[in-house]
C-alpha cells in the first residue's frame, strides 16, 4: 500500500464512526429531509428515499471508503492512484475533481443555511413565546429576505467551519463530535416525543409513512384557462429523493472518501458503513416525527419549502414548559451538526490543494473558506425579498438552482461512476480484499454495487429525461 508518510488516521474506530455521522448528520437530515418530504408529498417519497438510501446509498458508501482506505489520499489523487494499479484510464481522476468542486459549490449554500441556524440560537435565547404559524412565518422570512442579517451568520459559520479545518481533520473534529453528537441524538428523542403528546402525531404518521404514490407520480396544476385540475407524470419527485439520500448520506462528492483516507486498515468498512446508513435515516426520520405533528397542530402546510423546520419549532419551543432552554440547546446542536458537515463539504478540496502545493494548511484554509463565503453570498442574497430574489436561474433562484445541480445531478452521478468504477474496473479481487468480507456478505455488495446502483440510477437519470 502506497501510503503518503504524513498522512494522519482517525485515533481508533469509534472517533472516525464520529467523524463520518457527524459528516452524515447535518442540515440534510434535519432541515432538508423534512421541507423535502413536504414538497414531494410524504409517504412515497419518504419510501423511496429510504430505499435509495439502503439499496444505493449503503453500497457507494462502503465503494467511496474502500477507496479512500486503499490509497490514503484525498480524492483526486486516490482516484488516479487506483485507477493505475487497476491498469484504468487515468481519466478516472475527473471522478476525484468532481468531488472536490461539488463539495464546494455545496458549501456555498449549505453556509447560508448554517447562519440561519446561527440566528435562530440567538433568537432562541430571547424565547419564542406566542408565536403561531403567522408570527413565526413572518419571523423567518424577515430574516431570509433581510440584506445584512444572514450575511453575518454566513460569515460567522465560516469563520468556524475554517477555523477547525485549519487545526487538521482529526485534532480539530475528534474531541467536539465525541460529546455533542451523542447529545443531538438525546435532544431530538425528547423532541419526538414531545411533538407525539401536544402535536396532531396520527396526521404526521399518515403523512411521513402511508405511500400515496399519486403524490410522487403526479404534479397537479390548475389550466389557466379553463381552470380545470391538469395532472402531469413526473419522474423529479424520484430523482429528488434519489439525490436526497446522496446528500443526507455525504455521497458522491469524495468528502466519504476523504475520510476513509485516514482509516486504517482494522476497521472493518461494512459494519462501519451500515452503522452511519442507520444513524443517518434515523435522525432524518426523528427529525420528521418532531416537525410534522407540530406542523399538523398549529395549522401549517408541508410545503413551507425551505422555512419549514425555522417556522415549525418555534412555535412548538414557544409552547413547551423548558422551550427557553431546549430551544437555543436544539439549534445550537443543529449548528454543530452543520459544521462538522461542513468540514467534511471542504476538506476534499482542503487536503487536496495541501497535497498538491505543500502549502500550509491554515492558509489553504481560509483562502478557500473566503471564497466560499463570497460566492455564498449570491445564495444569501437570492433568496424571496432579498437584494437578488427576482433574479432567476433556469427560473429558480440561486440557492435553488445551486441545490439542483448539486444534489440533482453532480451527487447521483458522482455515485454512478463509482459504482461502475467499484464494480467494473476495479479487480474482483482487490474490492474483496479491502472490504474484507465474507463470500455471501461481499457478493451481496458486489451485486448491488455492479448491476442495481447503476442501472438504477441511470433508469432515474433517463426517465428524468423524459418527463
Ligand atoms: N450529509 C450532510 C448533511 O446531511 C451534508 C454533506 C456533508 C454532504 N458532506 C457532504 C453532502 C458531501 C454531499 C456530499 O447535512
């Protein structure tokens, strides 16, 4: 194994376990899982998520670690590393780039949000009493359309994010993860069960888990005409699942496989894997049962689209004896979920560019942590009132637009490559060997990673073609 002499490794299996759910977990289990199942009406699409997620999700998971493992390098070089010992096209390394870029282009907009976080501990503080699904409405888009607000916390969560990124990985992730992911997962807990006794929880189950595949299949429209009801098959609302299940999962942008960089080669990558698949839907499912019954209760809709879950539990902290406290402790948790995502969102490009010049890792650090904050600066921006909110991307705005590109079509073919790298061009042999499994355990994986993830995901990618 060509191991890089410098290159740092997780200080035993369960930092890394850390590591890699607090990549996992972040905003797109807690903020976009739920204004998504919102958006692509409930059961079908929370069904075909968690498919995604176990099917497709799970197998390019354990092919981005195998890979990072083997070559204990960032992405772009471990994809030409591999790609040479297996006899491939050097090509293969584009694979590498794409990660690198598209964790960047992520973080542009996942910063944004992250500062909404931000400004909801602080406003959390104050306290949220009396607030009803109008006040609480208001309160959010008079933050997202505000021009300087957000701007602040965007730059604030850089300034952390970059801030633990310039320490390294492992000494400035390891002792934060230990403590406060654990702590996230107690809090939402109680958060479901308080939205179980005073939220409508029946309304939430029905909508969260019985698949109404009309809902999923179907986009209803009103002619302008005739104004008549006009259903239209669609194939988004799968794709967007599909894309889902990459983003809550930190699939197919190399961030899995940077941090399978510093594994050794003890740990045994399947288990590891299944354990962060089980983590990850978990916490998207909690986060679900502890908006929705609230939603129900207080009168909102599903399709708040991004506001969803900053108008939904305020009012739900607003409510509760203890809110003062829970409520700053929950988004306080939720921001510290964001950053060790986002650390994972920029440390390809990071370790890539370290690896590359040589160069010192905090300046690296902050240089791509500024551009980051600039070009972020158009997501803030475009949102609904805000300075660019009229101006339109393919007739989205921008941070909507970034979202599509990213989640929609960078992450699932950045899986597909990988699946047909894992499955075609790396030996039968090698796979085996770094994953270490047994006969039947590997086959399995090797069947989905070969046949099941890629046709799928192209079958997806046509049909998104088609309608
Ligand atoms: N998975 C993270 C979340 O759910 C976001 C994330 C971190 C990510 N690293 C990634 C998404 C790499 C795609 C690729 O919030």
């Amino acid at each position: 194994m060509a191991t890089t002499p410098h290159h740092a490794h997780w200080s035993s299996r369960w930092t890394f376990m850390l590591a890699a759910v607090g990549s996992a977990v972040g905003l797109g289990n807690i903020w976009k899982f739920p204004y998504q199942a919102g958006l692509n009406g409930g059961g079908a699409f929370v069904l075909f998520y968690l498919v995604f997620v176990f099917l497709i999700g799970l197998p390019v998971l354990m092919a981005e670690l195998s890979i990072g493992r083997r070559a204990q390098r960032s992405p772009v070089y471990a994809m030409e590393q591999v790609a040479r010992e297996e006899g491939r096209s050097k090509y293969w390394v584009l694979l590498g780039w794409s990660g690198v870029i598209g964790g960047f282009l992520i973080l542009t907009y996942y910063s944004v949000v992250g500062g909404w976080v931000l400004a909801y501990i602080a406003k959390a503080t104050l306290g949220f009493s009396g607030f009803d699904a109008d006040t609480s409405r208001a309160a959010f888009n008079a933050l997202a359309g505000d021009p300087v607000e957000p701007v602040v916390w965007h730059v604030a969560f850089m300034a952390i994010t970059v801030a633990i990124v310039a320490q390294g990985v492992k000494a400035g992730l390891e002792k934060a993860v230990k403590l406060l992911m654990p702590t996230l997962f107690v809090l939402l807990i109680g958060m479901v069960l308080y939205a179980a006794v005073a939220g409508d929880l029946a309304a939430a189950l029905k909508f969260l888990f019985q698949p109404d595949f009309s809902t999923l299949f179907f986009v209803t429209t009103i002619d302008p005409v005739t104004g008549t009801e006009i259903q239209t098959f669609t194939i988004t609302r799968v794709l967007n699942a599909l894309g889902l299940a990459f983003f809550s999962l930190s699939l197919g942008m190399g961030t899995i496989m940077t941090y399978g960089s510093y594994l050794t080669k003890d740990v045994n990558i399947a288990r590891s894997a299944a354990t962060i698949t089980f983590a990850d839907s978990a916490v998207a499912l909690m986060a679900g049962l502890a908006i929705f019954p609230i939603v129900y209760a207080v009168g909102l809709n599903p399709d708040e689209n991004v506001g969803l879950v900053f108008i939904t539990l305020p009012i739900a902290f607003g409510q509760m004896t203890g809110g003062a406290i829970v409520g700053p402790a929950f988004f306080f948790l939720l921001a510290f979920a964001a950053i060790t995502s986002a650390i994972s969102l920029i440390e390809p490009m990071v370790s890539f560019v370290e690896e590359r010049t040589g160069g010192r890792r905090p300046n690296i650090a902050v240089l791509i942590g500024f551009l980051v904050t600039a070009i972020g600066l158009l997501s803030a921006w475009g949102q609904t009132n805000n300075l660019l909110g009229d101006v339109s991307v393919f007739g989205v705005n921008f941070m909507t637009a970034k979202g599509y590109l990213t989640d929609n079509i960078m992450m699932p073919a950045g899986g597909l490559f990988i699946a047909i790298f894992s499955g075609w061009f790396i030996s039968r042999k090698n796979a085996m060997d770094e994953l270490a499994l047994n006969d039947g355990a590997f086959r399995k994986y090797y069947f989905l990673v070969k046949y099941v993830c890629p046709v799928a995901i192209t079958a997806v990618f046509v049909s998104v073609l088609f309608f």
